[in-house]
C-alpha cells in the first residue's frame, strides 16, 4: 500500500460514499442481516448504523489497515461489537458454514481477484447462509458502457482499484444458484456509477 491508498484514498471514499441517497440503499439490504455476520471490504465503517438492533457482533475485513482509524468513530457510536481484521477477502481464514449472513457493499468494484473473493464467500457462509450486496457496476445503456471502458483506467489508478464496468449479476451468479436481484439507476451519482446491483444470494 502506498502513501495516497494510505493517507488520502480513505478520506477520499468516505466523502464520495456517505451520500444519503446511497445510505438509503445500505439501510435497505442490511434490514435483513441476521446471525453471525461478516462484512467483506468494511472501509470506513459507514454501514455501521444501518445494522438492525438485533445484531450485536460482526466481523470485517478490509485489505487497507489504514481505513479502520476512520471507522473508529461509527464503531464507537454503535452497540455492536466489531472485530476489525485487515484480510484480503480472498484467502479467508474462517473455517467453512461459519456466518449466517455476509456483506458487501461498493466492494466487487474494487477486488483484485473478485471471482477467488466470492468463492470465499460462498465457503464461510452456513447452508442457507445469505449473501446481502449493494454495488456499482457495468450500465445497461451501450452508451454509457463506452465511457464505463473508457474511464476505467483512470477509476482504477484514483480510486484503489475499482472497476466502473463489472458485471456484477454474472459475477455473483457465477459463484450462487439462488439470486435475487434488483437494478437501480441512482439518479444522484454520476451515470458511469450509477447503475446499482442491489440482492440478496443464498447458499443452498
Ligand atoms: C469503495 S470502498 C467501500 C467501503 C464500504 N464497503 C462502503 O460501503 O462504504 C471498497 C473497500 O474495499 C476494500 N478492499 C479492496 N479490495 C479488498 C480485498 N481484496 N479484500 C478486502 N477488502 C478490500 C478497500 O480497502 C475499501 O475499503
């Protein structure tokens, strides 16, 4: 990690995700959560506050082991315990069918290796165990997927890693039979992010 990944990037994501139109999102795949939990790319803890009440733990992961000094003060605010572990979510060291629920939200974007990820997902959730996501990814208009392309050099080198232009249904699909999945275009952020991949997937 370098010094901007370090130092500037986490102030940089905490700014352009605290949006409230986005917040209305992560309230609304969170309300489900349940059990033991795991959140896949923690960053700065901005889901924290939409946990129900009924969650008292969870776990994170998150690659940049600077990020969690701005997480600090939601995890303080909060009743939950959070036990913070600075992983790649590729090579999870949790045994197999240990959560009930896993989380990911603006992650997939930016996971070198996001097919090797949801397979670790998939392994650490119990049977039944459900997978609850919020991402950006690749638009349904042609036009704006040229840009998506375009662009994505530059969103890479400036926002650690993220890709504008994953599919995110087919990733996900290709990891879990069971998807429900809802396309939103968020009016409120620009258009080469503004085609959201909203759902739930279950381990069966
Ligand atoms: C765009 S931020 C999203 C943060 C948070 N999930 C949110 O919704 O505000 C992506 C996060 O994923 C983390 N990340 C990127 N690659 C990762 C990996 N392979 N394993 C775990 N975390 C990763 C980054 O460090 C960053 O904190």
């Amino acid at each position: 990690m370098g010094f901007y990944s370090e130092n500037i990037l986490p102030y940089l994501l905490d700014w352009s995700l605290s949006d409230p139109n986005l917040a209305l999102h992560r309230r609304e795949i969170l309300a489900d959560v349940k059990g033991e939990v795991l959140e896949i790319g923690f960053g700065t803890g901005l889901n924290i506050p939409y946990y129900s009440e009924n969650i008292k733990n969870i776990v994170t992961v998150d690659v940049n082991p600077k990020i969690h000094k701005l997480a600090q003060k939601r995890i303080q605010a909060s009743q939950i315990t959070v036990d913070c572990r600075i992983l790649n979510s590729d090579n999870l060291p949790m045994a197999d069918n240990t959560f009930d629920s896993v989380v990911s939200t603006f992650t997939l974007c930016s996971i070198a290796n996001v097919d090797r990820a949801l397979a670790e997902v998939y392994r650490v959730l119990k049977p039944g165990g459900k997978f609850f996501f919020v991402e950006h990814g690749l638009s349904d208009e042609p036009k704006v997927q040229v840009w998506q392309n375009r662009l994505n050099p530059i969103q890479k080198a400036i926002a650690g890693g993220c890709h504008l232009d994953r599919n995110i249904k087919q990733l996900v699909e290709n990891q879990f039979d069971t998807v429900s999945l809802q396309n939103v275009n968020e009016d409120s952020l620009p258009k080469i992010t503004a085609y959201l991949y909203k759902g739930i997937a279950k381990k069966n």
